[in-house]
C-alpha cells in the first residue's frame, strides 16, 4: 500500500474540467484533492507550493489503450508495466487501462491473476483491466459474470481480426454482446474483416509483396469501415451498447459519427495518437516502415489526421488512447520476408497528450475543455470510475498535471521513457506539455528540472464497476 505523502498546494492555475475552467488554487492531501478554489489560505504546515500561473491544471490523462508486457505474435512487447507507465506520467498520463488477453480455451480468470502479477510491483501509476474474448461457450459466460460482479472488471474486447488466433465469428459477437448488455458490462471491439485481411495477405504474398506494404494493403480502410458498420449492427439489434477501440480512418470515425448524431448515444469510438499524430511513411526503409506497422494501419491519407481530430471535437468519437504496443528494430526484423510476422504495435504513451495538445488546441479546433474529456474524463465516465478519476474536484484523487501551452519538445527515441529505440512520432516538435504531473499526491515528474521521481509498485489496480452511467443511463 502506498505510503502518505506531503500536502501540495498548487496555486493560480486554471483550472480545467470537461465541463468548465476557471483559475483556483488546488489544495492536496494524503492523495486526495482536499480543496478547489481561488486563493487557499488554509495551508497545511510543510506543504509543497507549485506556482501554475499562466498555466493550466487538468486531470491526469488516462490511456484506455495499452498493451504493457504483452506475449503476441512471438515476442514480448518492449513496454512492461514499469516502463510504459513512467512513460505515459512523463507525458501527463496518470492511469492506463491494459487488456488481458487470455489464450483460445484458457480460463478467463487465470488470465486475469496472470496480468495482475505483471502489473504489481511494476506500475508507477494506477491501472485497471478490459478483458478479451478470445473464445466462446458456457465457462466464457460463467466466468464473465464473476469478473462483473467479484473481480472489478466492466468491459469485455471482441476481436473481428487476427483470424486463426483471437478472432471471434458473429454470432459469437452477437452472444457476447447480449451477454455485456445482461450484466452492465460495455462490449469492445477490433473493428477489421478478418476473413478479406487473410485472403487479401495471402494473394500479396503469391504476387511477390513481401514487405511492410503488404500490411497496408491486405487491410485497405473498407476493411475497417465494414467491420465497424457490423459491428455497430450487430449492437443495435442486440440492443447494447459498443466501444469501439483505435478507430483509424475517417471512414469508420463517420459511421460512429452518423449513430451517436442520430441518437444513439450508446456507441462510443476511440482515435489514438498514432492515428491523430502521423501517417505512413510510404517509400521508407524496412525499418522505419515495420515500425509503423499496426492493426487497423496507420492511413497513408494525409487527411485522416484531421478528419479524426474533427470527430473528437465534434463528440463523433468519444475518447484518445494509444494502443501503445512497443517493439523494438530486431523484433520488427521477424518479419523480414513475409509481412504477416511484423510484430504490430507502436509507442504513444508518453506523446498523446502532447500530440492532442498540439494539433487540436494549440490550432484553436479543440477547447481546453474539449482536451480534458477526451484525454481523460469521458473515459473515466464510460469506465465507471468519475469522479474519483477524470476531474479536479474535491474527494477526487489526485492524479494531476499542470499544463504548460508553451513548453515546446521535440520528440525522439533517444531522449522518449520507453524502452523502445523507435518512436513514431521522431522529430516532431510539439508546444504544450506537461510541466508538473502529480500521480496520488506524489510529485512524480517536474519538465523544469527534467527529474522523473516515480516509484515502482506506486499504482494500484482500481476496479472498474459496471452499469456505468455513462454507458447505461437508464440504470439508477
């Protein structure tokens, strides 16, 4: 359990919610946010004093996206819990959401303990769970009831990709989303026609496309936008609702869009930083071009960024994460030969608050408040954990991030917190980033001095319990 810490006091900040801002001093103890209002005088004796003048303070970010010390396509991601978290509080990301992946026949639960055991000891920062569906029947159901209702877990990941390994048909999609709907619980899906994305690989490979290429083409945009459009289907004839992850194309951002503008407010998407931040480096090297290589792709559309970054703005998707998925040049190398083996994953971690920042707010297309829901408190809302996480309020914790607009970076694997030699984003300078980053009271980073002071086993699994309101609106 996490020792006490020393009151902090922040001082002149503004202060920003997803629903307004104004300038307020915030007042910490023991981990809790004790006091939000302008000009605190009460000041516990010993207290750290933080100057946030001309700064903002926000929530700390929470990534609903990461694969943190993941075994997948034949390696293990670079990323464990210790070096992805430092990485995202760097970049003022104060809580991730891991997906435990079980095997095809393998017990829910025992993938649960196993991911557990990762993450303790490890994180810096605190951490909840989604689980997958890998596979279907009678002890799936049962043992998705015991994660709702014992295990603190409230959302379930069905694949419509990775045929032949975690790939799940529609009619098992159907059940498991009925299932969701029966116990509170949100359904998730990867959004990609699985069957189009193995014939398509395999006539690649027969004409000779060996390369990183290849991954872009079996897995055209049409293949997303499909998938989601079934996928939202299959929810309205349910009659559940349906979060649906990295959603990479414009095409599939507009046929959430098009549902929550018609009403259904059930339906939830998620862009990624990957997907808001850069494009396919068509006509690069092996190296450079694998380590882009994710699914669903990063476009080649130089569009795409701007089209996602729209539907963030506009509530057409609902929150930003980073599928973070790390694999280094020689993991990537596996690959060499036959593009179906590249390790797929990327970084973010560490980059998405600044790459929103900087393409939304600093261009004047996103409010403040805008960035404070889509980079924290929606999540924490569909999660079910608002307000103890997503807000800056009183009883709140306090994971917290003062944000300076002006602090300009350039990033680059050589000086990023991953423990990874690639970063997507290489070279790009971004203005806006986090200045001071507060995880449960605790000063763990401060940009002016460059110290990162985190602490191994400082993040704890927070449970996530379903019917959340955000999801079930119905529910009392």
């Amino acid at each position: 359990m996490a020792q006490k810490t020393k009151p902090i006091l922040i001082r002149n900040g503004t202060v920003v919610n997803s629903d307004g801002s104004r300038i307020s001093d915030v007042l910490i103890v023991d981990g809790k946010i004790a006091d939000v209002k302008p000009k605190i005088a009460d000041v516990p004796p010993g207290a750290k004093i933080v100057d946030a003048s001309g700064m903002y303070v926000i929530p700390g970010g929470i990534d609903a996206h990461t694969h943190l010390d993941f075994e997948f396509m034949g390696t293990v991601t670079k990323d464990d819990f210790y070096h992805g978290t430092k990485a995202g509080v760097v970049g003022g990301t104060t809580m991730v959401i891991d997906f435990v992946i079980p095997k095809k026949g393998q017990s829910l639960i025992e993938a649960l303990e196993y991911w557990h055991k990762k993450a303790a000891g490890k994180a810096v920062a605190d951490y909840a769970f989604h689980m997958a569906v890998t596979w279907w029947g009678p002890q799936v159901q049962k043992e998705m009831e015991i994660l709702c209702k014992e295990r603190g877990i409230n959302s379930f990941k069905m694949f419509m990709a990775y045929k032949d390994s975690m790939m799940i048909d529609d009619a098992d999609l159907y059940n498991a989303f009925k299932k969701c709907e029966s116990l509170g619980a949100l359904p998730m899906v990867h959004a990609e026609n699985g069957h189009i994305i193995k014939e398509n690989s395999s006539l690649l490979l027969e004409a000779g496309t060996t390369g990183p290429e290849g991954h872009q083409l079996s897995r055209p945009e049409n293949v997303e936008a499909e998938a989601t459009n079934r996928a939202c289907v299959i929810a309205e004839n349910v009659g559940s609702s349906l979060y649906v992850v990295h959603v990479m194309s414009g095409s599939a951002a507009e046929t959430i869009a098009t549902r929550r503008k018609a009403g259904n407010r059930r339906i939830f998407g998620e862009a990624l930083a990957a997907g808001l931040g850069t494009t396919f480096p068509k006509g690069a090297d092996y190296s450079t071009l694998a380590a882009h290589v994710m699914g669903p792709p990063i476009r080649e559309d130089p569009a795409t960024p701007g089209q996602l970054m729209a539907h963030l703005v506009s509530d057409g998707l609902s929150t930003t994460g980073t599928d973070n998925c790390t694999f280094d040049k020689c993991q990537k190398e596996m690959g060499k030969g036959d593009f179906t083996k590249i390790p797929n994953g990327v970084n973010g971690l560490e980059d998405r608050m600044s790459i929103i920042w900087n393409n939304g707010v600093r261009t004047g297309v996103m409010t403040p408040e805008r960035f404070v829901a889509v980079t924290s408190a929606n999540a924490a809302k569909i999660f079910n954990i608002y307000p103890k996480k997503g807000a800056v309020l009183a009883g709140s914790d306090a994971d917290l991030v003062v944000w300076n607009p002006d602090r300009k970076r350039t990033i680059s694997a050589t000086t990023h917190h991953h423990n990874n030699d690639f970063n997507i984003f290489e070279g790009k300078t971004v203005v806006g980033n986090a200045e001071v980053v507060i995880v449960r009271g605790r000063i763990c980073f401060e940009a002016s001095t460059g110290v990162v002071n985190v602490e191994k086993g400082w993040g704890e699994f927070v449970p996530t319990p379903c019917y959340s309101p955000e999801v079930f609106p119905k529910q009392k």
